[in-house]
C-alpha cells in the first residue's frame, strides 16, 4: 500500500530535522515516501539558514559572521546529526581495519582524530565559502546557503536508491536502504537541479550554470564517497548518510563560491 505523500513528509521531516513533526509510520513504503521528500527538507533549513544570515548582515554584523551563523543553523535544526555522521565515518574509513571493526569503530560514542580533521576542514570550508559569498552580494550568500543545503539531502535520496544495502540489520542506514526506485531518485535529482537553476536565474545566466554544476558536483562527490563506503562497509549507515550530505554541501558551496 502506497503511504499518503503526508506520511512521507512526516517521516522525512521527523527524521531529518528537529521539527516537531510526529513520524506516524515507520515501514519501509514511509521511508520510500520520506527519502523522495528529503531535498524539501534541505529547502526548509537552507531558508532558515539564509534568513538569520540576511538578518545579521542587516544589522551591520560581518560576512565571515553571518557564514557562522548560516553554517551553525544546518547544526542546531539536525541537532548535529550529519556532522556526527561525517565524523564517524571518517574514523570508519581512517581506521584501515575490516568492514566489522569499522562498523564497531564508528558506532562508539567517542570522535577520533580523523573525525575531528573531518570536521574541521569541512567546516572551516563551509564558513570560508559562505564568507565570500555573502561578501559578493546577501543575494548569491542566501541562495548559496539554500542550494547546498538541499542538495545535501538530494544526496540521500540518491543513496537509498534500490540496489545500496545496508551495513548493518539495524538502524537508520537499514530502515531507509534501498527504498528509493531508481527512477524516483533521477526524477527527485531532475527537479532539484531545475530548482537550482532557476534560483540562479535572479542572479545572472552565469549563476544559472553556476548552480547546475554545483548540484552536480555534489551529486558526484558524494556518489564518490557512498561507492567507497560500500565497498569498505558492506553497504550504508546512518553515519554514512550524515558524511554524504555534509560532502555534499560542502562541495556545493565551494563550486558556488568560485568567480571562474
């Protein structure tokens, strides 16, 4: 039975961010339902990020403070889901050890030094690229901070497409595994690059392309990692999808920051 688009929304919002938003099905046709919905997630938080940036430059406040504050929001609004994701499977992939040990390895409550060199260099990457572009204009700033931040959740639609297994028999990673159809998930990927593209339109035809290859950048960075990762683990986690949408985003950002 096909959930109502409701329970998917729900599903992808209680899951994804800390929006009191009640998650009333958790089978595997609501997370196929809430996987597709995961890019609408992105847009809600990339919105929030951009307004308190915007307010701050409002105030009088500096670039380099509103990218904080727009880097600090994806944070708070996933109590640090994504980032804690990223910083485990760096110590998973760091380790060098077997796919068990690994998997052991990043479910320890403890962040290793490659976790902690993840997250630095991710968001010190991610501030330096807002700065700059808040710097260009509060328009390429606002956009860039809602581009990336759906683009960071189109990486897991793109992941729990069918044929990606988990890792584990348990989890996040293992409820919403190979949900996605194939052809959902190229469809989900087609409109939000057109979403993008047309929110670069306001600013020029440069940034047009500008966000099309942003979104694909990503697209292709964390493919690049969600391959690795399967080979190294045996299939996704929860963590593994963390450490997508935070490379994502950041390779987003960095491709919209760039006057090339």
């Amino acid at each position: 039975m096909t959930p109502p688009p409701l329970d998917g929304l729900r599903f992808a919002f209680g899951t994804l961010s800390v929006l009191p938003v009640k998650v009333t099905r958790w089978d595997r046709e609501a997370a196929r339902g809430g996987m597709l919905c995961a890019p609408l997630v992105g847009v809600a938080v990339g919105c929030v990020s951009a307004a308190l940036g915007l307010l701050l430059l409002a105030l009088g406040s500096s670039a380099l403070l509103a990218a904080v504050a727009t880097v600090a929001v994806p944070a708070v609004l996933t109590r640090g889901l994504h980032l804690d994701g990223l910083a485990d499977t760096a110590d998973g992939l760091g380790s060098g050890k077997p796919a068990e040990d690994a998997l052991r390895i990043m479910k320890q409550s403890d962040i290793g030094p490659f976790g902690v060199l993840a997250l630095v260099f991710v968001l010190l990457a991610q501030v330096a690229a807002l700065s700059q572009l808040y710097g260009d204009s509060w328009a390429r700033g606002a956009t860039a901070a809602v581009v990336s931040a759906t683009a960071a959740r189109l990486s897991l639609t793109l992941a729990a497409r069918a044929g990606v297994p988990p890792a584990r028999p348990e989890g996040l990673g293992a409820a919403v595994a190979g949900v996605v159809p194939v052809r959902g998930a190229v469809l989900v990927a087609v409109a939000v690059t057109l979403a993008a593209a047309g929110a670069g339109a306001p600013l020029g035809s440069y940034d047009v392309v500008r966000t099309v290859l942003a979104v694909a950048a990503a697209g292709g960075a964390a493919e690049l990692l969600l391959r690795h990762c399967t080979r190294r683990f045996g299939g996704v986690t929860g963590d593994v999808f963390g450490g997508l949408a935070e490379t994502a985003a950041t390779t987003a950002l960095v491709i919209l920051s760039m006057n090339v």
